[in-house]
C-alpha cells in the first residue's frame, strides 16, 4: 500500500470514530418537530459520502468494481450499525430515513468513482 493509501484508510477510520462518537450523543426529544431536518440531512449524506470516498481511495491501486461494491456493502453494513448504536442512546432512535440519505452519499461517491476510474481507463 503507498503513503497515500495509508493517509486515506486513516483518514476513513476516523470518519468512522467520528460517526460513533456523533451517534453517542443524546438530545432531548424531537417531540413535535415536524418535517424533514435538512441539517441532520446534509450531515448523513456528506459524513458517509467521505467515509466511503476514503476507503474508495485507500483501494486505489486495485481500483476495480469489486472493490467499488465492497466499499458500498461495507459502508451500508456500518450506517445500519450505527442506526442500531443509537437505540442505546437515550434520546436518539433508529432511522430507515437516515439509512437511506447514509446509502446516497455512499451510492453517488461510488458512482463518481468508478466513473473516474473508468475515465482514467480509457485515457491509458
């Protein structure tokens, strides 16, 4: 693995520890707020949306698709863990919407990428 592999798995770790750490925290209840949280939003979509672009780079040199579906399944396996973690948390819940605005941040850095990569392909 070169330097800049290994920076982006570290740097996918700790997204990852930030995103347990975040999901550690209580807040009082949500009763009564209505409509979607645009902030909470955008939050779950750029947090997984970096966490799996730095995996996606950390498997740079192997940069084939089924890295890009391992980086997918892998990302999607922790969102839903991180979901079931604030179950355990008093004031937070588990959330199928989190669940999905997680799964297109992780959905449309896998796209780019591989449509990078593919890019790069067909350059060389």
């Amino acid at each position: 693995m070169k330097k800049e592999e290994n920076y982006a798995l570290l740097v996918a770790f700790i997204v990852a520890l930030m995103i347990f750490a975040g999901s550690s925290i209580s807040f009082p209840s949500l009763e009564g707020v209505q409509g979607l949280n645009f902030k909470s939003m955008a939050y779950h979509f750029s947090i997984f949306f970096f966490f799996a672009a730095f995996l996606l780079v950390s498997l740079a040199p192997k940069g084939n698709l089924s890295n890009v579906i391992f980086v997918i399944i892998f990302s999607f396996l922790y969102a839903i863990s991180d979901e079931i973690h604030q179950v355990f948390v008093p004031g937070r819940a588990f959330s199928y919407g989190d669940i999905f605005v997680d799964l297109c941040g992780i959905l449309l850095v896998s796209i780019l990428y591989a449509i990078f990569r593919w890019g790069q392909k067909q350059k060389a």
